[in-house]
C-alpha cells in the first residue's frame, strides 16, 4: 500500500480538506500537503496523529502505519488471551444481565462470538449449518434457510443490514442475491427500523441498540459488537418473558 495514496483516499472519504486534516493533527497544511505528494515522509508519531485525526478504526490505524513503513502501535489479541479474560466475563455478564431479552456478541465480520439463551427464539427453524458460534448472523438473518421467510418487514430488515456491511463487499453482495427486489413497507417506527419477526409466541416487535467498547486500544477488542433486543410493545414483552420461563422450567 503506497501511504501517500492511502492517507489521501482516507481524507477525501471523511471529506475532509487538508487545512482540516492539518489542524486536527496540529500540523501546517504546507506540511501535510509534502506527504501526501510523497515529498516528505512523515515520523511515527506524525502517522499516528493523523490517523487519530481521521478517527480511522485501530486496524486502518495499523494498516496506515505499515504502508508508513512502521510497525503496527495496537496489538491484536485472540479472545482466548488471557489478557482479554476480563471482557470475555463482562460480555457474559451483560449477556446473562439482558435476559429474558435476546443479546449476542458479533465480531467485525458478523461472526457470532456469544449469545444468550433467548437468542435461541429468534433463530427457531433456521438450518443448522446457519446457527452457532462462528456462523455469520448477518448471513443467519437474511438467507432463505435463516430468519427472512419469517421477517414480515424484510424490506426494512434487510437494508439495515446491508447498510452496515460497507466494509464487506463480498458478504453483501451475496446477501443481497438472496432477496427479491424490495420495497419499502409502511408502519415504521418513526425512531428506529424495528424487527418484526414470527416466532412460536407470536409476532414479535423489536428494536435493537448496539454496544461497542469506546476506550478499546486492542484491534480485537475494538472491533467486537454486543447487540442486544428490545421490545417495541407490550406484547412483545409478554411474549420474551414467557418464552424464557418456559426454556428456564424446561
């Protein structure tokens, strides 16, 4: 990756001018026009100012620092480190603390890390090769075997989700394949995209709110998802706790 090039494409896609860019680094406009011409290669702190400037994700701010010739400032750790034990507990703990809600840790790509025992309603009847740790959820939410045939505002659902899947330009484009041409139905919530999803419990209305680790100075841990479900009626709400005093009498 030539970095001149990338820090250029990385200022335009955030439409920043380089004054802006410059100002935000504590820099002059002069200078950081010679880098990004190539005339003037930046020190490591420099690379690491501008991409927390761009307000770059820790992988792009590693990326930016290879093509600047440096090595990466932001370790990657797997989940099983055990420096990473307390947050694998405090996932588990706000997993457990949703309940009888339905909660799931997502990695960057939609893998499924971890979920709650009441997630398990929302993927009744899905195939099985579609459901588990490890499985995309994304792919779980929109293949014809997964949740779409029983999502009444697919519509919706489903550009929510490929919305978020910039990054992934395989992955949406083969979710994309799997739906027909969409539009758009009425009844919205005028906040938020709800789910309306048929479960054994009858159609349910939820929202969704995502939680991120803000402060995360490790890749691994920055890029982790915890989504968790809401409901968006009363019904919906009798619905979730009956189904898991069911599952916890079960």
């Amino acid at each position: 990756m030539d970095f001149s090039r990338a820090l250029r494409d990385r200022r335009t896609r955030r439409q920043l001018s380089q004054l802006d860019l410059a100002l935000r680094a504590g820099t002059t406009q002069r200078h950081l026009s010679f880098i990004e011409s190539g005339r003037s290669r930046p020190g490591r702190a420099m690379v690491v100012r501008l991409a927390e400037s761009l307000e770059l994700p820790l992988r792009e701010r590693n990326e930016l620092l290879l093509a600047a010739g440096y090595a990466p400032v932001y370790p990657e750790s797997s989940l099983d480190d055990p420096v990473l034990a307390p947050v694998r507990a405090a996932l588990d703990h706000i997993l457990r603390g949703h309940l009888p809600y339905p909660a799931l840790v997502v990695d960057r790509g939609g893998g499924l890390i971890a979920a709650n025992s009441a997630f398990e309603l929302l993927t009744e009847g899905a195939a099985t090769e579609l459901v588990g740790p490890g499985r995309n959820v994304y792919r779980l939410a929109l293949h014809p075997q997964g949740l779409a045939p029983r999502i009444r505002n697919l519509a919706e659902w489903a550009r929510h989700i490929l919305a978020g899947l910039g990054h992934s330009v395989a992955l949406r484009d083969e979710l994309a394949g799997y739906l027909p041409e969409l539009e758009p139905s009425a009844g919205q919530l005028g906040f938020a995209v709800p789910l309306h999803l048929d479960s054994s419990y009858g159609e349910l209305h939820l929202m969704t709110t995502v939680t991120t680790f803000a402060t995360a100075v490790d890749v691994t841990l920055s890029e982790l998802k915890l989504e968790a479900f809401l409901p968006a009626d009363p019904m919906t709400t009798e619905a979730l706790i009956t189904a898991h005093t069911a599952r916890e009498a079960g």
